[in-house]
C-alpha cells in the first residue's frame, strides 16, 4: 500500500462545500477540540484513579491481565499508551449481522496479550433489526435507538480506563450510535470491526417480486415466507445496499476500519485475521477518533454514499454524526455534492446485483481509488492506518503462510456494477434534495427509472400506513396519485420507517400509473423503486406543511428541478388551516411496546435535516 506520488487536483465544488462547512463549524469545532485535548492530556486511567476504582475496574480479570492493566508489578507499563482496550459490542444473536460477534472478545484479548496489551468488554449496546420491526410498534423505537445506542456507548467508556476502543457493530443505527458515542469520547484511538454480509440468497430482485405478487394477493404467506427465508438464510449482513450496508462503505470512506474488511462474509478465512488486524491497528494508532473525524472525513462519507447511491437514511444519520464532532452540516451540502459525484455503483435497489456482488467486482476499494483519482475525495486525510487514505483503495488478500496483504482491486471486474470515474452510470449523485412549498425533503432517484423522475398527480392524503395499505387492498388507487403519508416524522411517533408501502405502491406503478409517495417519515434503505419524496421537514406534527394537504390537491414531484410543490394558488394555500393530528393517532403513538419510555425523546427530537437528535 504506497501513497501516490502526487496528489490529484480536489474538484473545486468538493472543496467549496467543505471549506462552508468548516467556516459553518468554526465555533462548535473549536470547542469540541479543545474538549478532546483536556481529556487527552490526562495520565492513563490505572494511573490517575483512585486504587479502589482500579482494582473494581480489573477485578475480573486474569492475573497476568490484572498485573498488566492496573500496574500491580509495575505502573510504569501502564503509563504508556494504548495499551488497555474497551470493546463496545453490539452482539445478539437476533440481528443476523450480529451473530458472528459472539466470540469476538475473545480473538481481540488473545490478540491484545500476543501484542502486550489487554481488553476488556466495556459494555453492550442494544441492537434491534429493523426488518423484524417493520410495520410493526416497535419500528417507531428504531430510530431513537441510534441516541440509546449512543448513550450506552458512552456508559460503557465512563468507566474511563481505557486507552484506545473496539467497535463492534453493523446494522443501521448501531453504526451511527456507535459512532456519535465514540466521539464523545473523542480523545480515544478507535477502529470500527465489522462482521461481514451474509452469503447470497434469493436474490433481491426475486424477492420483491415475490413480495409485490403477495401485496396483490396472488401467493400466500407460505410462498411469501419461503422466499422471504430463502433470501434471509444465515449470518451475516442483509446482502441488499440498505442502510447497513452503507454504513460499512462510509466507515471505509472515513477511514475507521481495517481497510477493506467491510463486506469480507463471517465464515471467510480472512475474516479472523481482519479481526486480529484490528486490534494491532488500534494499538499502532496514534490519532484520537475525534481528530481523525475532522470536516474533510466527513465529506468524504457524504461523496461515499452519493457514489455509491447508499441509504437515504444517512441523510439524518451523518448529520447527527458531524454533530458529534463538532461539525454542522446540512442538506445543502448533500445536495451541492450530488450535482458532481458521479454514480459508481449499481447495487440493490439501485441493481439488481448485491453486495457479495459488489465486493467481487472491486468494492469499496475501487470506489475510493476511483474517486480519490478523480480529486473527489480529502486524500490527506489522517485514518487509523498510517498510509492514510490511500489505504483503503485496496483489497485484502491472504498470503500462503495466511497473513494479510492488501493489493489495488484493478479493472472493475463487472461493470454492470461498478464502472470508472471517467464512465460513470450516472453523472450525478444518487440522491437529491427537494424544496417547496411542501417543506424541504430528499428522494432515492438513482433507483428510480428516469422516466418516473417527475410526477404530477392527486394527492391521496393518509394518516398512517394502515390506512394507505387498506386503501390499496380496496382498490382505491387505481389511478394516478401522490400518496402523502404525514405525522411520521420524529416528533409525531419516532419516524418509523414505511417500507411496507414499497410493495403496494410497486405494484401501481407497474400497472403504468403515475405513482409517488411523499411523507415526514422515512423509508428503509432498500426502497426506492417508486419515486418517494421523505423526511419531509418540518414535520406535519411540528405544524409543517403536510399538515394542509387535502385530498385532489395536485402535487408535483420535479426530481431534475429539486422542486416539491402543491399546485394550490398561494390566497388559497395561506389561507389554508393547519389540520392537527388525529386524536386517536395522538393518543394511541407512544403507548405500548415500551414506548412510553421515549417520550422524552419525541418531545425534543430536532428535525431530519438536523439529524433528528435527542441530545442537542
């Protein structure tokens, strides 16, 4: 892995956008940096502690781990740093990405004591699959889970002895929790371990159509669950490009894994070492996360995803993540990137290729290379490995005695799935950002025929899912029609996402009708089949918009212009009452399922475009 002799030019709209972002930042940037630095410049916590907290912190502890961690033999050992690692896991064996962890503590100590070090398993996260909640109450805690997540990450660092950190985590808002809880403990080395997708199944394709025949009624729930299990089958990721999946191809592009580990499957034979480098990589750091993860880092995740036409979902999850680091940005910057990333990939829902796909035809490695040549993304950038970022424009292989060698992924080795900068599948970004009098809200376009890019019909107004769903099984939307979806946003009931709407609406638009969605919820990551305009900000709830829809209002969808209008003349829009949420709606979100619990959450999440946070 050896850095270029020359750096490219950065493209000029690249280096704008990042350089508003750093002015937009300046203060909550500095402020977080000089945190970081007064808690970096402590003495290691074996040292600084009390000799009671000490010996709670290592009781458990094998005693040759015990005499290394707390200085029993000798305290100069722990006043050198890192040498104690807290792992944070997001294991369960619910979340098939999750499974393979179980056994991860155990590789990273041996590995930790091969290098003269130790761990320990600072904590556990909660970690919930989406696919599971679906439709279902407890989809509306999926979101504020991200914050729990984040929150548990920081109880499991407070215990303060710890020198560097280990991530373990995968799935949609694990990722992000994560992340915002590790960089508020800014000051610690830390590298993210992934787990790996799930070897291919039924493929996507197959799938939803499965699904759309059963919206209509034309197989039962025994063929439905066959295929459903035929596509979900084992450990691993779900091999579709949702938000788990994105979330490995932004960590790469940010420099936070082992480069190229992210989509290696869990019963891979490098998939052990990976985790092994893992530990040497955080060892041999000397960059604190909160550093690495400067306004240049955050870019280069944003053009990630525009590249790669990743999940819609990121556009409330990486705002939240900036925060943490002291950096404000918004859907602007999204926006302005999108007009000058070009699409590299075609990868479910954007394809009809997954990402065992993806990763054989040069994964993350070819989309970094193609896009650091192109002057599209920060190269100077700090990682955790010390060749900077040119590093993870790599493949890992394993060599004949089994250690790790890394190589650049060469050629695109199919490219109906990945293509060069200079040949893209698109000269634009995968998603946009939409504006009117409807609010501010992003769509998925790089999955949707470009046909379907602009749609101009009724709208159809529901206050819920159910009720769209019953409608469609009435017959009620043979025709064409914007389904507006409101009081979904964070506020109204946690902003669960509407997935089950892809199927039904799918369906209309094959029957050649002109359909679109738009909702302040939010869909999965795997959706976009059918032109969706979500997010929309501000919610119905908080007195947006939606709330004066009425049904036959004509809405206009402009994809190409970013435009999200009501066709209504503007005396008569003004003039137009704000509906309020449906008593029974208002008292029955929130009630059951544990949500009463997130209460709090609800009342003070921000909006989407400011990262839908409960902390700020």
């Amino acid at each position: 892995m050896t850095a270029p002799n020359s750096a490219p030019t950065m493209h000029p709209v690249v280096q704008a956008v990042t350089q508003r972002i750093v002015e937009r930042s300046q203060a909550t940037r500095s402020s977080y940096l000089a945190q970081l630095e007064q808690a970096a410049a402590r003495k290691p916590g074996a040292v600084r502690m009390g000799c009671a907290n000490v010996a709670h912190a290592f009781a458990a502890m094998p005693q040759d781990d015990k005499v290394r961690a707390s200085g029993l033999g000798d305290i100069a050992v722990v006043a050198q740093r890192p040498t104690h690692i807290g792992i944070v896991t997001a294991y369960n064996d619910m979340l098939s990405a999750h499974a393979p962890y179980q056994h991860y503590p155990d590789v990273v100590k041996d590995e930790a004591r091969h290098n003269g070090a130790t761990a320990q398993v600072a904590g556990g996260v909660p970690a919930m699959c989406d696919g599971v909640t679906q439709g279902n109450p407890g989809m509306e805690l999926s979101l504020f889970s991200r914050d729990t997540i984040a929150m548990s990450t920081a109880i499991a660092l407070s215990h303060d002895v710890f020198d560097c950190a280990l991530m373990l985590g995968v799935c949609d808002k694990i990722v992000p929790g994560l992340l915002i809880g590790a960089l508020h403990f800014g000051h610690l080395p830390t590298v993210f371990v992934p787990a790996g997708p799930m070897t291919s199944g039924l493929s996507n394709n197959d799938k939803a159509k499965v699904r759309e025949q059963a919206a209509q009624g034309l197989v039962g729930r025994p063929e439905l669950l066959k295929a459903e299990s035929a596509a979900y089958h084992g450990e691993g990721t779900c091999t579709f490009y949702g938000t788990a999946n994105s979330n490995q191809m932004l960590l790469e592009a940010m420099g936070l894994h082992v480069p190229g580990t992210a989509f290696i499957n869990p019963a891979n034979g490098l998939r052990p070492e990976l985790t092994r480098e893992a530990v040497r990589t955080v060892l041999g750091s000397k960059t604190p996360i909160g550093q690495l993860v400067d306004e240049r880092c955050i870019v280069n995740a944003m053009v990630a995803l525009l590249a790669t036409g990743g999940s819609t979902n990121h556009l409330i999850h990486w705002v939240a993540v900036a925060r943490a680091a002291g950096i404000v940005i918004d859907w602007d910057d999204f926006s302005a990137l999108s007009d000058v990333v070009p699409l590299l990939a075609r990868v479910y829902p954007n394809g009809s290729a997954d990402v065992n796909h993806f990763q054989s035809a040069g994964g993350p490695g070819y989309i970094i290379r193609e896009l650091l040549d192109a002057g599209l993304m920060h190269g100077d950038v700090l990682t955790v490995r010390p060749e900077g970022l040119r590093a993870f424009a790599t493949v890992p292989h394993a060599t004949a005695d089994g250690s790790l060698q890394w190589a650049d992924p060469g050629a695109s080795k199919d490219d109906s799935v990945l293509r060069p900068a200079s040949k893209p599948f698109s000269a634009t970004g995968g998603l946009k950002l939409l504006q009117g009098s409807l609010g501010r809200s992003v769509i998925k376009v790089s999955a949707v025929p470009e046909e379907r890019h602009i749609i101009e019909a009724p709208a159809r107004v529901f206050d819920s899912q159910e009720a769209l769903q019953k409608a469609f099984s009435a017959g009620e939307l043979e025709r064409d029609v914007v389904c507006v979806v409101r009081w979904q946003g964070p506020q109204a009931n946690g902003m669960p996402e509407l997935h089950k709407l892809t199927p039904p609406l799918a369906v209309l638009q094959g029957k050649g009708f002109k359909v679109a969605l738009v909702t302040d919820g939010r869909m999965s990551g795997a959706s976009g089949k059918v032109p969706a305009a979500i997010h929309v900000s501000p919610e119905a709830a908080s007195g947006g918009p939606l709330a004066k829809v009425q049904d036959g209002d004509l809405i206009r969808l402009d994809a190409p212009a970013g435009t999200l209008q009501v066709l209504v003349s503007a005396a008569e829009w003004d003039a137009r009452p704000l509906a309020t949420m449906p008593e029974s709606l208002r008292t029955a979100n929130g009630i059951g399922m544990g949500r009463e619990l997130f209460a709090n959450m609800r009342r003070n999440a921000l909006a989407a475009e400011q990262g839908a946070c409960t902390w700020l």
